[in-house]
C-alpha cells in the first residue's frame, strides 16, 4: 500500500485498512495507515459516516483484542475467558 503525496482518503477507507494491516499483523501496512492519516476527510454523506462508525467499532474491538493477545503472549494474563468479567465461577 502506498500513499500518494497531497491524496486525500476517507476515515472509512483508513479503517478498513488498519483493521486489515492489523488482522494480518502487518506493520508496514499499518504505519502507511498512520502516515495517510494526515489525510483522512471527514465522511461527505449520512451512509459513510454510518458506515465509519461501525469501522470504529470494529477497529476498537481488533485493538482491544491485540492488546489481550500481546498481554497473553507476555505472560500477563494466564487464562481465556469468554466474555468480561463474568461474575460466576463456571
């Protein structure tokens, strides 16, 4: 992926690509996302900002799960669980 200097993408189009850059683990994709954010418009019409906020939903959940799994990997965290914080011991 590579950027073209004074382009311009939409905030939907970043997500897609750092959820992807992410889900692959993928860095030099992922810092090409974050250098195309000084880019990024706002979403012109209802739909693509409807459609951005449901990136940023995804993209929220993928960081939360990739910060768990580095957790995991570091010896942080020593068990799966489903869910959060269940109040029952199963």
């Amino acid at each position: 992926m590579s950027s073209v200097s004074g382009s311009s993408f939409s905030v939907t189009s970043l997500l897609d690509r750092a959820i992807d850059a992410l889900a692959r683990t993928d860095t030099t994709s992922l810092t090409q996302v974050l250098t195309d954010c000084n880019c990024a418009e706002m979403p012109d019409s209802q739909e693509e900002f409807s459609r951005a906020l449901t990136q940023q939903a995804a993209f929220e959940k993928v960081l939360e799960l990739t910060a768990r799994n580095l957790r995991l990997l570091r010896g942080e965290e020593n068990s799966f669980r489903y869910g959060r914080g269940r109040g029952r011991n199963s």
